[in-house]
C-alpha cells in the first residue's frame, strides 16, 4: 500500500472538515474558546518574518484574527523581516513559551533555510508545532511587456536572450529554489535579483525593472487582475479549483511543482494545554464562512490539523528541499 505525502494527507483531511464546517458551524458557541479559559490572558503576538504584503503576511493576518475570534484576545502581526526570515524566526524561538508570541512560519523557515545554512535555531528542537494554516501554489508571472503568452513562448525566449532576470524575496528562498529548478530542468540562463521580501520583488517585476517571478499566486493575484502581471502557468501537477490557469504539466513542463506551507509555531516548551488551545483555535478559525472566502480570493487552500500533522510535514519538507538544495548546487553567502 503506498505511502501518502504528508501534504497530500493534509490536503485530503482539510477537505473534509470544510465539508463538514458548514454543517457544524451552527453547533458552536459563538464565545468560542475563550470562555473559562485562563489563556491567553493578554494580547497574542504573531511574528511574520517577512515584510508586509507577500503571502505569507497575508496568511499571518488570517491566523491572528482566527485566534482573536476564537480565544476572545487581541491578536496583532508583528512584521520582523531579514536574513530570508531568519531573524524573525530566531526571535520566536527565543520567546518566552507561553504562548502568547508565535511564529507564522512557511516551507523557507523551517523546510528550505536549516538545509542551506548554518541558523540559530534547530526548526525541531526550538518549536512546538501548532498548525498548519494552508497550502498556496506558485505561479509564473512575466512583467506584461514581455512578448509571451505561454510557458513555452516564455522558455522560448529565454533560450534566445540569455540573461533575463528574475526576482526572488531573498536567496535562498522558496521563489529563488523555484526559479532554480526551472533553470536546471530547462537549460535556460537568468539573472537572480534577490529583494528583503516577496512584496518589493513582485513591485519590481511590476514595474519592469525585472522580467519574471515565480511567487505564491494569493499575492500575485490582484496585480494579474489588474493586468499589471501576466501569468503563465501554476507550478502545480493538477489544477487547483477557483483558479484558470494551465499547470506547468499541462504547459509542458511536467516535475516543475512549488506550493508554499504557512503554519504557527510557537517556543518549545510551551505547555501542551496552550498549544491544543491554539491549534483548535486556528483550525475553527480557517473554516468559517469569512475565512474561506478570503482563502478562496487568495488561490490559498485553507488545511488545519494537528500539532503531529505540521510535526510530520516539517520532517517531509526537510528532506524534499535538501534534494532540491543539493541538485541545483544552491549557496547562500
């Protein structure tokens, strides 16, 4: 019997508790789950280690107010962007475990930087897992002056003008690996420009001073609604519902897959009470009528879960990017 993928497990089981949210949702005290309950017992803290406006900052603001809404406390976004996330990242790991400062962490925090260099912080040993929030597929995006349509006009191209650049929100990144498997798996030649975050990347590409990104589509969508980006292919094997646009499979690039992971970790050490609290809290506040629609505007697929489902998804992200780290011979200074 084949073993399923941690995320495809995860992907599987948050379809059926959306399914099942509607039907529920009636049956829950609209106190949710702060009545009785002596945490948090002031405001909660979620630290995004990026700047504002990419998607993980996004996926930050639907977790804080999944908390507040559910545990009846203020709960606010603390940007604390640099070094690809990890300062952001380290100050969470030395929070006090009470709680009450959490990390909104992704597949760069704790799948992509631990395999590229030397950190601060073990993403094992220094969290608790809380839970997974969602899923969100990349995409290809070309400044709309580019002379392409498709994935293959945009390889095309590219063969013939080496030297094109890409953005990425920090070598070393989720944008900057997906950029390189592309380059490896094509034989194509790009120039990397790497920015402090995903939102000053996406606003050079708009602008024109860099050719291309591969960027999670929530933040890319209302600059390609707007037709200030063109988007040529979802790096996803099969088509994601909601979203009209051909797969890198179906574009004829099949293996070209990159989908993002937000998830909350808060300190190790925080007591097991606190961490259940957080993560029913998160995963009642992701279901509910509101925070499906603005999943849904995102191209984000909200997933839940346990603390031992992200634990395991950390385990299978660690050994996925290293692959990828190792084959495209990736280093950071």
């Amino acid at each position: 019997m084949p073993v399923e993928h941690p995320r495809t497990h995860l992907a599987r089981r948050a379809a059926l508790r959306l399914a099942a949210a509607g039907a529920l949702a009636p049956l829950l005290p609209a106190t949710g789950l702060a009545q009785g309950a002596k945490f948090p017992s002031r405001t909660v803290r979620m630290v995004a280690a990026f700047a504002p406006g990419g998607a993980l900052d996004l996926n930050a603001r639907i977790a804080a107010q999944a908390i507040q809404e559910q545990l009846g406390q203020p709960a606010v976004v603390e940007n604390r962007a640099g070094a690809s996330g990890v300062i952001g990242t380290e100050f969470v790991a030395r929070a006090a475990a009470d709680g009450h400062t959490l990390l909104l962490g992704a597949a760069g925090t704790h799948g992509i930087n631990p395999v590229l260099q030397k950190l601060p912080y073990d993403p094992i040993r220094d969290f608790a897992p809380v839970s997974v929030v969602s899923f969100v597929p990349h995409v290809l995006v070309v400044n709309p002056a580019l002379p392409v349509s498709t994935l293959q006009e945009f390889l095309q191209y590219s063969r013939s003008r080496p030297g094109l650049t890409y953005a990425s929100s920090g070598t070393g990144t989720i944008h900057h690996l997906a950029a390189e498997m592309l380059r490896s798996m094509t034989g194509t030649q790009f120039v990397h420009v790497p920015y402090k975050g995903a939102g000053p990347a996406m606003a050079d590409v708009v602008s024109g001073q860099v050719q291309w990104m591969s960027i999670e589509y929530a933040p890319a969508l209302p600059m390609i609604k707007a037709g200030k980006l063109r988007p040529l292919a979802l790096a996803t094997a099969k088509r994601v519902p909601g979203i009209e646009l051909p797969t890198a499979a179906e574009a004829g690039l099949p293996g070209w897959e990159v989908t993002n992971w937000y998830a909350v970790f808060a300190p190790a050490g925080t007591p097991a009470d606190v961490v259940d609290t957080l993560s029913r809290a998160v995963a009642r506040g992701i279901t509910t009528a509101e925070a499906r629609e603005r999943f849904a505007s995102l191209g984000a697929i909200p997933v839940g879960g346990s603390p031992e489902d992200l634990a395991s998804l950390v385990k299978s992200e660690l050994a996925r990017w290293s692959k990828i780290v190792k084959s495209a011979n990736v280093k950071v200074d």
